[in-house]
C-alpha cells in the first residue's frame, strides 16, 4: 500500500504539468493572445501610446518571448524545486534546489496570485464541505430505504423524482431559485441573492442573539446566504448516489453471507446495516473520487449565478479577463484537489474492504 501512494504521488507531477500546459497554450494561442486582453480596457489611447502600452506589459510580463520559454518561466515559479535568484537567499546568481513556490501576479488586478486565491479557496472548501455530508447523508438514506421497499410504491416514487432531480441543470434551478425565492416584488423573499454576507455584517455579532429583538449575527447570516448554493450544488449529487446505493444494497442483499445472516436468525437490521451495508459502499466510494471534481466544476457555475466569492467565480473572472497567471494558478490548484481526491478515493477503497490489496 505504501509503494502504491508512493508510485500515485509521483505520478502526479506529469498530470500537473500535462494539465498547466493545455490550459496554458490554449490561452496563448488563442485569438488575440494575452497583450490583446491586456489592453482591451484602453481602447481610447492613441496608436502610439497603445504600442507602448503593448511594449510596457510584453517587457513585464515576457510575452515576447517564445511560448515553450514562457511556460517553462511560469513552471519554474510555480515549483518547489528549481532554478533560485540570488535574491532567494543564495551567493550566486542562479541555483538549482528548493525554493518558495510563486503563482505570479495577476494581470488585471495587480494583486499576488496566492493572495487571490488564498481568499477564494476557504470559500469554496466550505461549499463542498457542507454539500458532501449533505450529498451522502441523503443519498445513503434514501437508498436504503428505496432497497428495503423494492418495488412498492415508495420505491417506485422516490426513483421517479431522483431522476426528475438528476435531469434538471444546476444552472436552470439555480435562476429559478433567484427568480421565484429571492424576489421581492413578485414572489416571495426568502433568501438574499447574491454575495456570502449581507453589507451590514461587519456590525454584526458572531452568534444570534436577542437582544433588542431577534439579530441573526454573522454566522447565521453566512448560513442564510449559502443555503441555495449548497442546494443547487448537492441535489444532482444525491440523487445518483441515491440510485446508486439503492442497487449496490440490492445486490449485497442477494449474496450468500446475508442468507446465511438471515439463516442465523438475524434481524433484517442487524442483516441490513451490519452485513450487507458495509459491502454496498464500494461503489460509493467509486464514485467518491469523482465527487470533488465534480463539486469544483459545479461550484464555477453556482458561485457565478449567486455571486460567491470562490474559486468558480474567480475562475469565470480570469477567463473572461484573459488573466493568464490568474487561471494557471487556479488550473494548478483545482487540478491537486482532484488528483488528492482519487487518491483518497483508493485509500478509502482499501479502508472498507480488506481485501483490496495494491500490492504489485
């Protein structure tokens, strides 16, 4: 098992590369190139002041240099292993060892890389963190149920409306949501809809208190405002691992080692949760691996819709300003947390049943 995390470790430096360098090319070849985007906002200089703009942000930032040589630039700014300026700490003027990982500055707000994205990752974490109990709390349990109640009117119901749920886009529900839930002329104001906190929230109290009448505070009203992202990013998902778990217990529940659980006596709870349960979870924590991934790129068009402030909306903004350090380091950022996810995934897969070995 230790050779194995070794071997997936390593492995994850050529998928890195491979993902940064399409991501990379794909922005630089793409029309107009990255100077174009620059100066897209100063469309009123004149010709001569334009051209010197262009010679000013392809001086700072190396565009005129070949693309390959550019990108083995960002590379090594982006390593903790490589070529170090005498700046870093060291006598000569360049060495190769370990250095501070730099993500660059953005183009089109001048502010560090890191910086940026150091503020959008917590918020997108806490999105997933409150979808994924969410996502396999309902989907366990509605499963379950739907197994337990195979072909009954239950069974049958809960399938029709998981299904109708999975067929509805996040990006369809999410307007709907806006438009029929945060309203406040034609339908009802339930919830706030847009940001993560309401303006006043910097004078408010951490906890609710009522004091004075009822105040939310700002951890409620964080809460309050995060209620329809974090349903519109986990009801696709629980409603597939729901049918999911439904036919992973199904076919656990016909193996001989709950008819012989049976045959002991058992009770069918004991059988279920104990037995049969347990074993069922295999394609769960399949499709586990593939949940992050699929949570980030669901979260870019969540965040847009209801203007969160997260590693999705930042993405769109990077993408729309051309903003080639911003998006490269989002790209390496979000593609890590899917590579650590298919590698928790295969921990997982060993952790529920012993005898998953990945030894050669």
């Amino acid at each position: 098992m230790f050779n194995y995390l070794i071997r997936r470790l390593l492995l994850m430096l050529p998928t890195l590369i491979g993902v940064t360098a399409v991501v990379f090319f794909v922005m630089a070849l793409s029309p107009g190139g990255i100077g174009a985007s620059l100066l897209s906002t100063e469309g009123a200089l004149r010709p001569e002041e334009r051209k010197a703009m262009e010679a000013y942000y392809k001086a700072r930032y190396g565009l005129d240099r070949p693309l390959p040589v550019q990108y083995a630039h960002w590379l090594n700014h982006v390593s903790p292993i490589g070529l170090k300026t005498a700046g870093e700490g060291f006598p000569s003027s360049w060495k190769v060892g370990f250095k501070y990982p730099d993500l660059g500055e953005s183009y089109s707000s001048h502010r560090p890389v890191s910086q940026m994205i150091g503020e959008a990752v917590p918020i997108t974490i806490l999105l997933e963190l409150l979808s994924l109990p969410l996502i396999y709390i309902i989907a366990i349990w509605t499963g379950i149920r739907s197994a337990r109640s195979r072909g009954k009117v239950l069974d049958v119901g809960m399938g029709f409306v998981l299904l109708a749920m999975f067929s509805m886009p996040e990006i369809w529900i999410g307007m709907l949501f806006i438009g029929f839930l945060t309203n406040h002329m034609s339908y009802v104001h339930w919830f706030p809809s847009n940001g993560l906190h309401d303006v006043q929230s910097d004078s408010m109290l951490f906890l609710p208190s009522w004091s004075g009448g009822f105040q939310r505070g700002w951890l409620l009203d964080m809460a309050w405002h995060l209620c329809l992202p974090v349903i519109c990013l986990s009801y696709g998902s629980f409603a597939f691992l729901s049918r999911l778990q439904r036919g992973a217990l199904l076919e656990a529940l016909n193996q001989d080692f709950v008819r012989t659980a049976r045959a002991k006596g058992l009770s069918e709870r004991v059988v279920i949760y104990r037995h049969a349960f347990r074993n069922s979870l295999m394609p769960l924590i399949t499709v586990a691996a593939r949940i992050l991934p699929a949570l980030i790129s669901g979260a870019i068009v969540i965040e847009t819709i209801f203007g969160v402030p997260g590693m999705g909306k930042l993405a769109i903004d990077s993408v729309f300003s051309r903003d080639r350090e911003l998006l490269m380091g989002i790209t390496l950022i979000a593609s890590l947390l899917q590579l650590i996810g298919y590698l928790i995934g295969d921990v997982a897969y060993a952790v529920a049943d012993p005898r998953v070995s990945y030894v050669d």
